[in-house]
C-alpha cells in the first residue's frame, strides 16, 4: 500500500487474509506499506494464513449438513465476509457469482441451488 504526500489526515489499514483449503498449497503474503508523509492518523498492515476450520465443519455437520454442503458455506462464508466489505453491489454480485460458480466447480452446489437451476433452467440472482 502506498500512502502519498497529498494523503495527509488518513488512517488506513493493509489485511492480507488467506484460506488454506488443501494439503500441500501455501499462501505467501509479503503486506507493504510505504507511507510519502509524517501527517498521517494511522497506518498499519497485518497478513494472516489459515487452514481450513475442521471445528466449523464439525459443527455445521453436528446439525445435520452434509459434508460437502458444510464445505461450501464455510468457505462461501470466508469469502463472503470479505467481498461484502466492498460496499459496491454490482461488483459483490460479481464476485459471489464467481466464488459460487468455483464452488459449484470444486464442491458442489446445495440441493436448493440445484432445485432453482432445474426449474428456471437459469441460475438465481
């Protein structure tokens, strides 16, 4: 992250935030901040790796969710939690489209997605 010069009386905040999903892969996170001026609120940077949460999974299969569906909304809810920070709808749309779309790929879909394709023969909004 660059702060400039013309950016005086900011405070902002770098989080690198990475989801483990398979055994083997990694993540590398290298946060930068470079700040141009001493007239700053605050500036910080933090990065964070993180396995796949076998306790979540657990939990949501203690109540009844298959295996599978448990997966999908864990890691639907990770990216969730980010996307919808952006405050921006057309493009959070855009981007739970495409994590739904490698769900769908990698996963699976849930019985009610699948439901609503088979009817419409569309995908839901």
């Amino acid at each position: 992250m660059l702060i400039r010069k013309a950016a005086e009386g900011i405070q902002t905040y770098e989080s690198n935030r990475n989801l483990v999903l398979t055994d083997g892969c990694r993540a590398d996170a290298v946060p930068n901040l470079e700040i141009e001026t001493g007239e700053i609120v605050g500036a910080g940077h933090a990065a964070t790796t993180g396995r796949f949460d076998d306790e979540q999974l657990f939990y949501l299969q203690s109540r009844g969710i298959d295996e599978s569906e448990a997966r999908r909304l864990v890691v639907h809810g990770f990216f969730a939690d980010i996307i919808h920070k952006i405050g921006v709808p057309a493009v959070e749309r855009g981007l739970m489209d495409a994590v739904e779309k490698e769900l769908a790929i990698n996963i699976g879909t849930p019985d009610s997605y699948a439901a609503a394709v088979d009817q419409t023969g569309e995908e839901p909004a």
